[in-house]
C-alpha cells in the first residue's frame, strides 16, 4: 500500500472517487498485523485505490472524519463513506466488506 498525504486523501473526497485508506501507527502492535492483512487484501483486490496514513502525522485528519483509534479502515464510495471498521477481523471478513461496496 501508498503512503497518502493529506492532498491524496481529500482529493478521494473533492473528486468522488472510490478508496479503501487505512489509518494507522507505526508503533501500534494491532496495526501491524491489520496493515499486513490488507496488504494482501491489495493484491486480491485491484479495481479500487488502497492507500495508507500515518495518523500521528494528521491530526486533523483524524478529527475531521471522527477516527476514534487505530487501526482504522475508511471505504470510501463515490466520494462517501459507505464504511468505517476498527476491528480487523480476518483477511476473508475485510475482502467481503471491501467487495460488498465496489
């Protein structure tokens, strides 16, 4: 996944576009494992932009779309989000949500 910056992320927004992002930070043991999860759910999944952001770094960010831990995993459609998770569950529960709004 493509670390995103703050330009990257609300251009998902401006033009209506479809994204998964996923919030994270780098000293956070779950984020790890959930980053490593949606690596591979990348690879499964190529018709829709995966992007990553370092939470600590974005601040705003985070209050501006009410991301109240880490990890956290926004699916954006048509510029809306049709989803926020915290809790990565597996590889296949993230593929069927993921796939359930593309």
């Amino acid at each position: 996944m493509n670390d995103w910056s703050k330009e990257d992320i609300m251009a998902i927004f401006d033009n209506k576009k479809s994204a998964v992002l996923y919030f994270y930070t780098p000293l956070c043991g779950t984020c790890q494992v959930a980053g490593r999860m949606m690596d591979v759910v990348e690879q499964l999944i190529r018709d829709i932009s995966f992007g990553k952001t370092d939470l600590n770094y974005m601040p705003e960010i985070a209050e501006q779309f009410s991301i109240e831990s880490v990890p956290c995993l926004l699916i954006v459609k048509e510029g809306h989000i049709s989803e926020k998770i915290y809790a990565f569950k597996s590889v296949p529960y993230l593929y069927d949500l993921i796939k359930r709004y593309i």
